[in-house]
C-alpha cells in the first residue's frame, strides 16, 4: 500500500535529519574524493593518450620568462622543501607524535595517508611512464618519470592530513592557509624548475587530495579526530 501523509513525512524528516548528521561527510566525499578523481581521471586520459594539453607548454614558458638567480634559490628551496627535505621528515615526525600520544586512530590515519600516497606515486608514474618536460635544461634535473608529481601528491597529502586533523579546533584555519600556500608554491616551483608539466602537478595534488581524504572517511566515519572516543583502546602488551 503507498505511505500515507503522516508516514511520508516521517520518512522525509528521518532522510533530513540522517543528511544534517552527515553533512560534513558528504561534503568532504564531493568536494574531496569525487571531484579529484574526475579531474585526476580526466587528465590520466590525455596523458595515457599521450594528448598535448594545451596549457602545459604555454605555462612552462611563461613561467620561465621569471627567471632570476633570486627566483632561481626561492623556487628550489620549495623544491627541495617540498619532499626529500621537508615533507618526508615532517611526515614521519608526525606520525611518530602521534604515536607517542597514544593518539592511535590519528597515527594510523597519517601512516596510511603517507604511505599509501607515496605507493600510489610510484605505481600511476611507472603506468604511465610519462616523460620530463625538455622544454629548456633545468638547473635541479630529475630523472623519473613525470605524471603524477610526487612533490605536489606528498606535499597534498600532508597538507591535507593537518587540515584534517586540525579542521575541528581553534586552528583550522591558520593551518589551512598555511597548506594551501605551502602546497601551492612546491607545485609551483616543480614548473619554474622545468622538471613538471602543469598537468603532472593538477593530477599530483587531486591523487593526493582523494586519497587522504578517503581514508579520513573511512577511519573517522563515525567521530571526529581529537574526540574521546577517536582514541582506540593501545595494543595488548
């Protein structure tokens, strides 16, 4: 038999009140898993189909018209900042903190957002076995493959992980800012560097972006970081 008035409406305001209760979710499932993968796919496509994305070359040669010994030093020290040198060692400085915190819901989302990252690079770049820009001989070559950047996929992915673990107190938004700017300017520098393409960099940080972020939802599905309840019960002795 079809729902009467009263029982439609109950319906209608149970689906309300289960969509309120999970809207923070639903918007971290668009705005940071769904939407990265479509534009990671998208440009996983030209790339597979070895497709000349226009803004590519164009961005590169605009950006190589900055070229100075100042800019030279600032756009390597993000280089360098950017993985070997910065996020690797705060990447796993962090996942010890939160270890020796005891904060293990917390670590084991940082381990597996870094870790799981860093495979993923190495796994899309030998699939698509995309070769460095060759546009002009770079003064920091590099000599594995292209597409996704792993400075701009690790710098996301820790940047994503703080802003994440940081979104519910005091300082989410200092914290944001500070991704944003620092993710921003290690993606730029791999341009001014000549050692990316635009596009290695956009699929480098959507990678990033989707992955860290499901994981977030996968282990904080049902309370926020830093909650009582977030703290899992420390492995038996």
């Amino acid at each position: 038999m079809p729902a009467g008035p009263a029982e439609a409406r109950s319906r209608l305001s149970s689906l309300a009140a289960v969509l309120r209760g999970n809207l923070g979710l639903l918007v971290v499932l668009f705005a940071c898993v769904l939407l990265p993968l479509w534009v990671f796919a998208e440009l996983a496509d030209e790339v597979h189909e070895m497709e000349a994305l226009v803004f590519d070359d164009a961005l590169l040669m605009r950006l190589h018209g900055w070229t100075s010994p100042g800019w030279d030093r600032f756009f390597l020290w993000f280089s360098l900042a950017g993985y070997r040198y910065g996020v690797i060692p705060v990447d796993i400085l962090l996942s010890l903190a939160l270890l020796a915190f005891r904060r293990w819901r917390e670590a084991v989302f940082a381990i597996a957002a870094f870790a799981g990252s860093a495979l993923l690079n190495v796994a899309t770049k030998h699939y698509f076995q995309r070769a460095r820009p060759s546009l002009w001989e770079s003064i920091a070559p590099e000599t594995t493959f292209s597409f996704p950047s792993g400075h701009a996929m690790g710098s996301m992915t820790l940047a994503a992980v703080l802003v994440l673990l940081a979104w519910h107190t005091r300082w989410r938004w200092p914290v944001l800012v500070l991704a944003v700017v620092f993710t921003g300017l290690v993606g730029v520098s791999r341009l001014y560097l000549g050692v990316h393409y635009p596009s290695d960099v956009l699929g480098g940080w959507a990678a990033g972006l989707a992955w860290t972020s499901g994981a977030y939802l996968v282990l904080f599905r049902q309370r926020r970081p830093w909650q009582d309840g977030s703290r899992w019960s420390a492995p038996a002795a």
